[in-house]
C-alpha cells in the first residue's frame, strides 16, 4: 500500500562534512608539508565511509503500510523489523514544524495496545501519507469484515 523513508534531509550533515572536508583535503594540496596531505586524505576518506554508512542506513530504514499490518524495518548489517497488525494500532498521530512543512518531513506517532505501546517515527517523509494510509487501511478492513469479508477483502488484497 505504501513505502515511507526518512526524508532525505537526514543525509544532510553526512553530505556537508564531506563537502566540507574535500574543501580541505583540495586545500592541502598546496600546503609544502605532506604530511598535511595525508592527514587530510585519511580524514576525508574517514568521513566519506561514515557519510556512506549513513546512506545505506537510510536506505535500509523504511516503514511499510500493508493490507494487514504495518511494518517497521531497519538496519544495514542486523536487520530489525517491528510488525504491528492493524487491528493493534489504536492511534496515530502526525505531528509536524514550520521548517518540516515546508520541506515535507515530520513526526509520526503510533499507539498500539502491544507491550511497547507506542513507537515514533521521527523526521519521516510524507507523515501524513502515512497517518492516512494506515487509518484507510483501517476503515477498509472494519468494512470488509463487517461486511462479511468476500470480494472486498479480495480487492484490497491484489491492489498491494
């Protein structure tokens, strides 16, 4: 149904200190000393592998609204998944600033009657495409089962 990432603006500090410490490593290049050439060259190459864990940590980090359940998944090397069934989830709340509204990040907060009670998603693209997608997800299968399941539930199932 649907796919949310962080917003892209999570990679912001990553990608301006590596714009930043390529600046000086381009510096040092003039600097008499080698040394200095090296000591920089080590720290950009540092801080490009850091802005690169960064990157596949993002990719990796993503929310999934499906027909049944919405489901949590994270990490690069040891993956997490959280899977919280729809019928669980008794709130979600969107929650976002001036400076998230304009670019289009926010908060969203989701209160499930599991043991962990509620989870929030922070700095997340389109929260309130989110929020939506889980309560459509919601209403559709409160319909569907008050209305005796059938081809309704079938339909939503083949559109995800």
């Amino acid at each position: 149904m649907l796919v949310v990432r962080r917003h892209p603006i999570a990679l912001a500090l990553p990608v301006v200190v590596v714009l930043f410490l390529g600046g000086a490593l381009l510096a040092s290049t003039l600097a008499p000393n080698r040394a200095i050439l090296t000591a920089a060259g080590a720290i950009f190459a540092a801080a490009a592998l850091w802005a690169l864990w960064k990157y596949a940590d993002w990719r990796r980090d993503l929310w999934v609204v499906t027909t049944n359940r919405v489901i949590d998944e994270s990490g690069v090397l040891t993956v997490r998944m959280v899977d919280s069934p729809l019928e669980t989830i008794h709130n979600v709340a969107c929650e976002q600033t001036l400076f998230g509204r304009m670019l289009g990040f926010g908060k969203v907060t989701i209160q499930t009657a599991a043991e962990h009670g509620a989870v929030s998603l922070d700095g997340i693209a389109r929260p309130e495409a989110l929020r939506d997608a889980i309560i459509d997800m919601q209403v559709r299968r409160r319909t569907a089962v008050a209305g005796g399941g059938g081809a309704g539930t079938q339909t939503t199932r083949s559109g995800s």
